[in-house]
C-alpha cells in the first residue's frame, strides 16, 4: 500500500473506534449498533459478557449492549498495529480497557462498517499477572530468622491445601487440559488442586496406543507461558508429551495430586460450595472448593458400541482407548471397528507388527493429508514461515479466534477445495479400493468437523496408503454381532478375528457430570461440544458458540475445559480470569446464558 492509502485506511479505523468510543461513552446502545453492517458480528470473550457470547446483526448488538454497557464502561479504544486493507476488508488490532479489566481484540471493516468485531478481556485490573518488570524476585534480601525457603513454602502448601485450607478451584482431570488452566490459576493467585486418576501427570498421553504421535504440529501446541524448544520435533510421540506436561506441572508449581479420584460431588446453593469427595491413593478426603471445572477430556468417555455376542467372542476385545498396543497380536486376525483417526493410526501399527487387519467402516471419514493440512490449512498462522513472518501464538490465536463460527466455513471451504484438487490422485485411490470419503456436510473440512462433533475424519499419517493399497483390508457396514472367533456384518460377511477394537469415539463430557453429580445436574446443563450447525451429531438449534466450554452453565460454579491443545492454551485465560473474578468478588453479571436443547 502507498503511504496515501495507508494513512486513509488508519483514519477510517480511527474514524469508526471514535465514534464507537463516543457511543459508548453516551451508553447509546443503539448509535453504537448502527456502526454494525446489517450481517455483522461481534464475539465477546467475557469482556463484555462475562461468557463467550457471539451476537449478530445490529439487533444483536444493539441487546447486548443495553443489558451490558452500564457495568461495564468500555473506553479507550485504539489501534495496537497498523490497521491493513485488502479486497474490501479493512483489518485493525485494536485494545481497550472496560471498568473491570483490560481487552484486546480485531476488527473487520467493509464499507466503513464493522462487519466483525472481537472483544477479549486479557487482564483483570488490580489482579495483574506478576511477569516482566513485575515478576516475583524469588527471593527477600537481608536478614529473617522466620525465613522460609522456596521449597519450605511450596511444602507447606501442598500439606496444607485441601486439609486445612480449601482450594478456591477443584479441577477434576490432570491431562493438558487441568494443567494448562491450573498453571493460569496459579499465576492469578487462585488457589487450586487439580486431581488426577492416574499417577503422573502426562500418563494420559502416556496411556494411549504406543504408535500415537500428535496429529497436530508443534506450533499449533505450545502451552500457556512455555514454549516448546526450536528442537522440538514437529509432531511429539506421545510419551514425550506425557514428559513436557508432567515437567511443566512441576516447574509451574502446580498443586496437582496423582492418584486421585474423583468419586462424587454436590453442590451446596446456601452455602455456594462444593463436597466434592475424592480417594487421594486409597485416602477419602472431602474437599469443598467454591467452584468445580471437569477437564475431564472429551476424548474421555469411550462409546463403546453394545453389540449382540460380545459376551461369547473367545479373542481380545477393547476400546480403542484401551488398546495396548499391537506387539501381543503379529499373525493374528484383528479387526477394527471404525475409521476415523484412533482406528486409522490403530491398524496402521497392527499392520507394521505384522497382524491381518480389517477396518470396518461404517459411515464416511473425512481425510485429509497432514503433509497438505499443514501447508494449506494452518501454514498462514501455525507453521515454522508463520514463525520467520513475525507471527506469535498469541496473535495466532486471536485471529483464528476473530473468526465468527457462523461465517467460518466459508473460509474453510476454499482451502479443503484446494487440498482435494491438490490430492485428487490419493483420493480417487481411496475409492477405488472402496472407502466412504466426505469433506463435512457442506464440504468445509477438517476443522468444522472437530468444532462441531469433535470426530470424523483422520489427518493421514500414512494409514491411507495402506487401505488404498489393500494392505489394510477395508469392509463397510455395520457389525450386526460377534460369535465366538468372528466379526459379523449385516451383509453375513464373517470376519474371523482374535482382535476387536471398537474405535468408536467418545460420548460428551456432561456424561462426566451425570457419573460425579447427578444425572439430573448432567441434563441441566445438557450437552457439552458442538455449535448447533444441524449437520450430523451436532443438532440445532444455531448456539454460535461452542456448548458449556469455558464459560458459566445452567449449573452455578460448574465449568467444563478441554479440547485440542490449541484451544486448551487460549481458552484456559479466560476461563481463568471468570473464575479469578468470581475469587476476587468482581461482579460477574452473565449475559446470554446459553439455553439447554440437547441433554447429551
Ligand atoms: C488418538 C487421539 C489423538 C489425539 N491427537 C491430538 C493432537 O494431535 N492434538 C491435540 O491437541 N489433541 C489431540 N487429541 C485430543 C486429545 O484427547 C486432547 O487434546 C487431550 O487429551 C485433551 O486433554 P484434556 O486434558 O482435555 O483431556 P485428557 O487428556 O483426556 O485428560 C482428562 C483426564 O481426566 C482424568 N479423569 C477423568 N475422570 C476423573 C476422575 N473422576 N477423577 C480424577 N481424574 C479423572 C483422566 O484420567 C485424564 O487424565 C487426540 C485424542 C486422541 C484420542
């Protein structure tokens, strides 16, 4: 751009947050809306809302505002970097403080309009994260007969909290998920136990079938404050992970207890406190934290398919999250139900170990090449020239995020079009040896698969090749029953087998509440995931944002975090700054809480 255009593009950036700032100011909630354009968006990550809350269309805007603009007296507005213009889109960073915190956000201009706007409150006033110039010094210079050590310290704490000190926040799930929000809670001064079934933090990684590396590249990975390393290996085998989560846990001083289990929780309205008993390595200890977060994985829950005969099959029989590994089973006769990710990345190893492998298919899979995933669908925000570009995770992050999901797959749609033309000659090899392929209902790919459903489809790794060529046998249909050495499709096909895995997927995370709390509680805040776009396992009714994740339930003080390790990093902020506010006493008014259509 000339320097011409670029200072005109700066002044109609200027020009609109003034007057946005002005109507603001005046609490002119309608003024305000008439800066929207008729189809516009506004996604508020709680600064606004205290919800992650999408509002539409000048109405939208217009609503949200008069329920929110008194408390929460936005000022401020001003552009953080050079605002840009291409194709009609003027593109601004912009930064903004409201009554209790400090936000950050992007605009999208077209015709002088805000055609998209995000708002997100990254700091709480008074509550400001110790780092930089502020950071703690570690360590109190001079002279203290009462001085205790770091470690001193951190020994007190953990034997003191949950025994004679209650956590603020119980975190139930130590995966990345738990870890990744204790480590915000802890820089927030939340006090917090984060409990783990299994031993060591990592072990859920550590747990899952040998052959698993992530299928998400290193970029798209790093957790909140630590990077990865330069070295780190582009995809991390598993095990490695379990290493980098159980050191962070560690070195991020987390009070985080292995070994526990969760075995039930009630929530008191009088009092507004949880009874949460937990069996900390055969010890019950009843803990009463104020608020209660599952990050207990939505690939947590196996659905594990109840088919006539299973009780009669004489071989090995497991959930793919039960799989062992495929060394006990060379020469044998597996066969894998499903065809998604897990069940790909399962025969595959099977294959190498020398087993008979047969997939059952029973609906079509989205697949998509990682080695083109990478390069068409994350390089522009989440790849090494991403890096060398100037480009940070954080400002990654909120552009992905910048993104209203009601619009998204259209963004998405133009990338998967090209990667199927790029791979034209791997797809039709895939068919020709019989296997069901789609690109999402409306051909949008990868990504609205896994915001919607969180399932269907495998990042290819190499599997493809192995079902193209027929070394990995491929049947379709539906498993009628099992006899005692085979597996039996509703066409009579017998598959004999010593080996059935059911890669059947995961059930929602409020079945977790409904196993904790009470059936009744799980059904109050209903389903957990999806978007409401009306395409396959994600019913409408439209939601625009995903159901109960990071933000307040139908239940008071109950919370749900989770998902791939990307959103696990961002979400976790905010997350942590509803639950540091509700610590501190800041009025917390929710607008737009989500309503329940779907109890799972
Ligand atoms: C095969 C496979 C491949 C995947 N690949 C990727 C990838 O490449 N990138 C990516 O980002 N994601 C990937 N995922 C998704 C992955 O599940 C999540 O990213 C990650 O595990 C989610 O972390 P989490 O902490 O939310 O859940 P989890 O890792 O599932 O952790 C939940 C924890 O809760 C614990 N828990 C459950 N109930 C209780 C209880 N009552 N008391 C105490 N503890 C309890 C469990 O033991 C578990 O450790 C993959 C998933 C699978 C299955």
């Amino acid at each position: 751009m000339s320097e011409t255009a670029v200072q005109s593009v700066a002044a109609e950036v200027d020009d609109w947050l003034a007057r946005f700032d002005d109507a603001l100011t005046r609490e002119d909630a309608e003024a305000a809306a008439e800066l929207f354009l008729d189809d516009s968006f506004w996604r508020d990550l709680i600064a606004f809302t205290w919800n992650i809350k999408t509002v539409e269309n000048p109405d939208g805007v217009r609503d949200m505002l008069e329920h929110t603009l008194a408390h929460t007296r936005p000022r401020n507005w001003r552009t953080s970097e050079e605002p840009t213009a291409a194709e009609g889109v003027t593109e601004a960073w912009i930064e903004f403080e409201t009554e209790a915190g400090r936000g950050n956000g992007h605009l999208r201009l077209k015709d002088g309009k805000a055609w998209t706007l995000l708002t997100a409150l990254y700091e709480l006033k008074g509550h400001e994260e110790p780092k930089g110039a502020e950071r703690p010094k570690g360590v109190q210079h001079g002279a203290n007969r009462d001085r205790l050590t770091w470690m001193e310290e951190r020994r007190k704490e953990a034997e003191e909290l949950g025994y004679t000190s209650q956590p603020y926040v119980l975190v139930v799930g130590g995966g990345q998920g738990g870890i990744a929000l204790g480590a915000r809670l802890r820089q927030l001064s939340v006090p917090t136990i984060i409990i783990e079934r299994n031993e060591r933090a990592g072990d859920s990684w550590r747990k899952r079938y040998k052959s698993l590396c992530l299928h998400d590249p290193v970029w798209y990975d790093h957790l909140p404050y630590l990077k990865f390393p330069a070295n780190w290996p582009v995809f991390s085998p598993k095990d490695k992970i379990g290493d980098w989560l159980e050191m962070y846990t560690r070195v991020m001083e987390l009070n985080y207890w292995g070994s526990t289990t969760a075995k039930s929780a009630r929530y008191d309205d009088a009092k507004k406190e949880w009874t949460v008993v937990v069996d900390r390595d055969g010890e019950e200890i009843t803990l009463t934290p104020k608020q209660l977060v599952l990050a207990t994985g939505m690939s947590g829950k196996p659905n594990v398919p109840e088919i006539p005969g299973a009780d009669v099959f004489q071989g090995d029989q497991h959930h793919s999250s039960q799989h062992p590994g495929p060394d006990a089973y060379k020469g044998k006769q597996a066969v894998v139900i499903g065809s998604n990710n897990s069940a790909h990345d399962i025969c595959a190893a099977l294959w190498e170990a020398g087993a008979d492998v047969t997939m059952v298919q029973r609906s079509s899979t989205h697949i998509v090449r990682s080695d083109t995933l990478m390069d068409v669908g994350l390089s522009a925000l989440y790849s090494e020239q991403a890096v060398e570009a100037g480009m940070t995770t954080e400002k990654a992050d909120m552009t992905f995020a910048s993104l209203p999901y009601r619009i998204m797959h259209e963004f998405q749609i133009p990338l998967y079009d090209e990667m199927r033309e790029r791979d034209q000659d791997f797809y039709e090899r895939l068919e020709r040896a019989g296997f069901l392929l789609d690109f999402g209902e409306d051909e949008s790919g990868l990504f609205m698969k896994y915001l919607r459903r969180g399932s269907g489809y495998y990042i290819d790794v190499g599997a493809s090749e192995l079902v193209a060529n027929g070394d990995i046998k491929l049947k379709t249909g539906q498993v009628v029953r099992l006899t005692e050495h085979a597996v039996v499709l509703e066409d009579g096909t017998e598959l004999p087998a010593n080996l059935v895995v059911y890669a059947t997927g995961y059930g929602s995370m409020n079945g977790w509440a409904a196993d904790l709390i009470s059936q009744e509680v799980a059904d109050k805040v209903g389903k957990v995931w999806g978007l409401g776009s009306d395409t396959a396992k994600d019913p409408g009714p439209w939601e625009g944002e995903q159901r109960n994740m990071w933000k307040p339930t139908q239940q008071e003080a109950l919370w749900f975090h989770g998902g791939n390790l990307h959103q696990s990093r961002h979400y976790s902020l905010y997350l942590a700054l509803q639950l540091k506010a509700r610590a501190e006493g800041t009025p917390t008014p929710v607008y737009g809480l989500q309503e329940v259509h779907h109890t799972s």
